[in-house]
C-alpha cells in the first residue's frame, strides 16, 4: 500500500511506502500499540511477526486482534527471537534503556524504534545514541507528530518559500492526554511526556533553537503529585524566529455538565504570507491547514484537504522511515543523532524552570 496523496497544489501530506520487507517485533500492548501501531502497520502492510508486553496475557489479546502469530512470555525473549528484525518498543522511559542495550547486543536485529522521550534524562539518551553507534545498530525515536499531515505540509509550505521569511510560530493545546499510571512516579511530567511532541516539530520547521525559557505551574485539576503540570515554552532561533509552545493538559473544569472545547492549534506567520491549522487528536477527525501567501494565492486563503489523520496513519511513516534506512543503508530520519538535540531541549526546558531564566543550548551541548 502506498499512502502519498498529493493535493491539488501537490503537497504529500502522507509518506510513500518505499520499503516494508523486515519482520516486526512489537514490545507493549498498551493503548498507544494497540490501537496506534498496530493499525497503521496493518494499513500499510508491514508484518508484525511477535509480541510480548508486561502481561502477556494483555499481548496475547492484541495478537489475536491484530493477527500476531507470536507471543513470547517476556520483552526480553521477544527480543532474543532470531526471527526479528525491526524491534518495536512502547514501554515507559525508565524501562526502555534496559531493553534497547539487550537488543544492540542481538545480532538479528538490525533497527530499533524506540518510544519518545527516549530516556528519563538527557545523560541516558546520549549513552544510548553511542552504544547504537558503537553496535552498528540503527536507533530510532518515534516523534509522530512530524509525520502529522498538517505539520507535513506546513514544512513543505516553509521549503517552498510561500510564506516569506519566517517570523512567529505558536503551537497551544488545550486537551487532555490521558497520562499513563506510571508517569506519577516520576518527577517530571507535560515537559517531558507532551510538550517533547511540539518542542521536537517546531526544530523539524526550523531547525535548533538557540535559547528556551520555560515557565510553569502545577495544575490543581491533575489528581496527584507534579510540578510541571501546565507548561509555557519560548524559543528562539538562529533565523530570527520567535516561538511559544504551551501545553494545558486539562482545558476546562471537565464535570459531567461542563461543555469542554479542546483543541490542538498552531500558527506560523512569514514576511509573504501566514499558515494556520489544527491537529486532528482530540477531535478524531483529520488535522488541517489553511494558508494564505502574497507570492502564490494572491493574498487569498487557500485550504489543502486529505482524509487521512495523525493517529494512527502518522505511525505508518513513522515505521516506513526506518525499514527504508535499514533495507536501503542510509540514516533514518527519525535518528536517535537527531533525537538527543529533542532530549537537550527538554533538559533546558527544566533547567530553565529550576533557575527561572532562559537558557542557551550551547550549556548542552549534544
């Protein structure tokens, strides 16, 4: 299957599928597999070959929904199944180190694809980048939101010039993400876990900023304990441009009687034009985008559509990249050499919270 659709203005709002021939072996059954991975590897063809999770009996119940003709009693014996290839993982950040170091030591696996944040803390993730390199193996994160539909085509708006130099960007959520149980153990929560998905888009349109200040506040509607519970991000960039991303993970009283308006949207205005859109998440339908440029639309607001969503179709170019970069030997695009740039970027985050004031990323270099 191929899942490119140019539009009218021949934008590519979803990946071609250039490579699907090495066998997959899924560790989670969580939500986020179960019904994100898994249907979009299912849509585009990709074979899921084992699974393995904490219970397995759970994994037993998504590879009967999924036709998975594997279970194995434990990640680690998944991992050690000679006839995997790509490892799939979706397990909380303070477990996942363990399991990518036990597969880098496996000579059948040629690619990992690991869950983001890619580590609890930016030390870790650098470890793993160089023990990757050290063991030959392709490491990659999974940053979905670059291959959201909207975010796709906005990038492509941005290398074609449309809108003009850039000058401010915006993205603001207002939704809930459901965190999962074991994020209450840890110290750190929206920065890391939610706003590591918008922080990482706004380097895939503009590249590494040179400074963040991050401001924050516990939200008494978050029913235990956190610090970083509503979060505000600026950033600033080499090109010149501004960029605030804020992250209010309840957006409303949320009562039975309370009509709540959640949304994802985000903005990006140029010298020669403005592009404005939504992410499909929290309202299940598609994300969007419409633009309007001096050079090319006369001044008028032009709206690209596709049917196609983030979750799950974002996750076929998301695994697609990575089967490329091994059947093709070439860099994934989602490299963990990229992904630390995300991981220091969010430890700014927190040093900038912890000493209120911004923060250059020269203090971390990667």
């Amino acid at each position: 299957m191929t899942t490119e659709a140019a539009t009218a203005d021949g934008f590519a709002p979803d990946v071609e599928v250039r490579a699907k021939s090495l066998k997959i072996g899924a560790i989670g059954a969580g939500a986020i597999m179960a019904g994100q991975h898994l249907q979009a590897y299912s849509l585009a063809g990709f074979e899921v070959i084992a699974i393995a999770s904490r219970t397995q009996s759970k994994a037993a119940e998504v590879a009967e929904t999924w036709g998975i003709p594997k279970v194995h009693e434990t990640p680690k014996q998944l991992i050690e199944d000679p006839n995997v290839e790509i490892l799939d993982i979706a397990f909380p950040p303070d477990q996942q180190p363990e399991l990518i170091r036990h597969a880098l030591a496996q000579p059948h696996i040629k690619g990992i694809l690991a869950q983001k944040p890619l580590a609890l803390g930016l030390d870790d993730a650098l470890k793993l980048r160089d023990e990757a390199v050290a063991a030959g193996k392709i490491l990659s994160v999974n940053q979905n939101m670059r291959y959201d539909q909207s975010i796709r085509v906005l990038s492509q708006l941005l290398e074609r010039g449309e809108l003009g130099t850039p000058v401010i960007a915006t993205i603001e959520m207002r939704a809930v993400p459901h965190w999962q149980t074991f994020l209450e153990e840890y110290d750190r929560l929206t920065l890391a876990n939610m706003s590591v998905h918008h922080l990482d888009a706004l380097r895939f349109l503009f590249g590494d900023p040179e400074e963040i200040y991050t401001a924050t506040r516990t939200d008494p509607r978050t029913q235990f304990e956190h610090t970083d519970g509503i979060v505000v991000s600026t950033l600033r960039f080499p090109n010149g441009v501004l960029a605030v991303s804020m992250e209010d993970v309840w957006g409303s009283p949320r009562d039975d009687t309370f009509e709540s308006d959640f949304y994802i949207k985000w903005r990006v205005e140029g010298t020669d034009g403005v592009a404005q859109g939504t992410i499909g998440w929290p309202s299940g339908e598609p994300s969007t985008l419409t633009y309007a440029s001096n050079t090319t639309t006369g001044g008028k607001w032009v709206t690209p559509t596709w049917e196609t969503h983030w979750f799950p179709h974002a996750f076929i170019g998301v695994m697609e990249q990575l089967q490329y970069a091994v059947e093709s030997g070439t860099p994934p695009v989602l490299s963990v050499a990229d992904n630390v740039k995300t991981m220091a970027l969010i430890e700014a985050g927190y040093t900038s919270i912890a000493e209120n004031r911004p923060v250059k990323l020269s203090e971390f270099p990667v």
